[in-house]
C-alpha cells in the first residue's frame, strides 16, 4: 500500500507574502526593547523620588529630634549630654535603614583603579548660635558645636566647622538662609547621601549622584549653653559622634 505524503507543497512567493501568521510575534519582538526600557526607567524615577523623600524627612526628623532632647528640671536651663545627640542619631539611622543609610557601597578608586568599600551617608548636626556681645543691627553667628553620623567619612559640611564659621551671618544655602535668635540656638541638619541606581544598565537615565538635603529646628526650650564641652556634657562610657 502506498501512503501519501502529508506535507503541504512550498509555499509561492506570493503566498508568502501574504501570510500574516507570524505578525504578532515580530511585533512584540520589536517592541521588548522599548517595553523593558520604560519599564526599568519608571522603577528607577519611583525608587530615586522615594529616595529623595526619605532623605529630606530623616533630616526634618534629625533637626526637630535635637531641638528637643535635654535633661533637667522644666524650670531650668536642661542639659543636652553626648548620649543625648548619639540617641538622636540611633533614630536617624533606624529612619534611613530601607535606603541603607548606615551601610556602604562598592566604589573604584579613579587614581588606583582598585574597588573599595565606602559609606553612603553622612549626617551632620550643627548647633547655629549668637556670638558673644549679639549685636541685632549686625547680627552674627556661629557654628558652636558640631557632631556627625553615617560611614561616608569623605563628606564634608557645605556649611563651616565651629573653626571655620565663627563668626558668619547665616548658614544654608544661599536661597534660604538660616539664623538664631538672640538669646536660642538653632540645630541645622546636613544630610549627604550617594544615590546609586538600582540597576546600572543604561536602561535608565539615572546615574550615581549627591543627594543634599537640609533642615533647621529652633530649640524648644531653655538649654544650658555654658556648661559641658562647649554646651554639651560628657556621660562616662559614651563615645562623642564627632566629625573627625
């Protein structure tokens, strides 16, 4: 018995032409590129916005945190002690652990070419106060004392050092400056954080950059600006979270 063969004779020219079977999957095959493009360009535009958010709310929080904190009888002049500004900052760091403020990141050394280890935050507290002799027709200021948080050692304060600003008329930046009153202190947050990309691919237009926010506080209530180290007083077994 002779069996006949079951395949189709070859499709003409101009059968072939005409056939739109494959049409669909061309064109999703065309359009992957541009889908997974948009797609990774949205989530890195809603994770660098969410970034951005966090940032200025842990500084806000971090001003109004140390604008508060003090010991003593509510009567008194209160205290602020080392321990004081190190619980402040055990919250900045709880705050900022979804954008992983505290840890670090890979980064290669452009002179040595070498990959390293660096922070990616850094949180600076400064205490704005009247000079002494606080004069209101020319008012000056300074930097009295001056403690930071977060690994990224290689970030400095855009603002002066209780060396360097010490007699200053404002401190922020130049579009909203900030000042004491004569007779309070003003605590004044610098945050510095490295933004990295969650994925860096060429997808998105994103690419590592400075985040910089700032936040002003005035202080509550009375405080004690003569005694301690400079208004601050030390606690036996805790370590100051100086800038150096």
């Amino acid at each position: 018995m002779i069996m006949k063969s079951k395949l189709k004779p070859k499709m003409t020219a101009r059968a072939l032409y005409k056939n739109q079977s494959g049409l669909a999957l061309v064109e999703f095959a065309v359009s992957l590129p541009f889908f997974i493009g948009l797609t990774i360009g949205g989530f890195e535009t809603a994770n660098f916005a969410f970034t951005v958010m966090k940032v200025d709310q842990l500084t806000s929080n971090t001003a109004d945190g140390a604008a508060r904190i003090g010991q003593g009888d509510p009567l008194s002049a209160k205290r602020i002690t080392e321990a004081d500004i190190n619980d402040v900052f055990a919250g900045t760091i709880r705050e900022g652990k979804t954008i992983l403020l505290g840890d670090q990141h890979p980064y290669k050394d452009p002179n040595t070419g070498e990959v390293v280890l660096r922070g990616n935050a850094r949180v600076i507290l400064s205490s704005l106060e009247p000079v002494v002799g606080f004069d209101s027709d020319e008012p000056k200021f300074r930097i009295r004392w001056q403690r930071c948080v977060g690994k990224a050692g290689y970030y400095t304060s855009n603002y002066g050092t209780p060396t360097t600003a010490s007699s200053i008329d404002s401190i922020g930046p130049t579009a909203s400056p900030v000042t004491a009153l004569s007779d309070t202190a003003v605590m004044f947050v610098e945050t510095q954080y490295r933004y990295r990309p969650l994925i860096m691919n060429g997808f998105a237009l994103l690419d590592e950059q400075d985040i910089t926010r700032t936040a002003a506080m005035i202080v509550r209530e009375r405080r004690d600006y003569v005694g301690g180290n400079d208004g601050i007083y030390p606690v036996a077994g805790v370590t100051a979270s100086t800038c150096s």
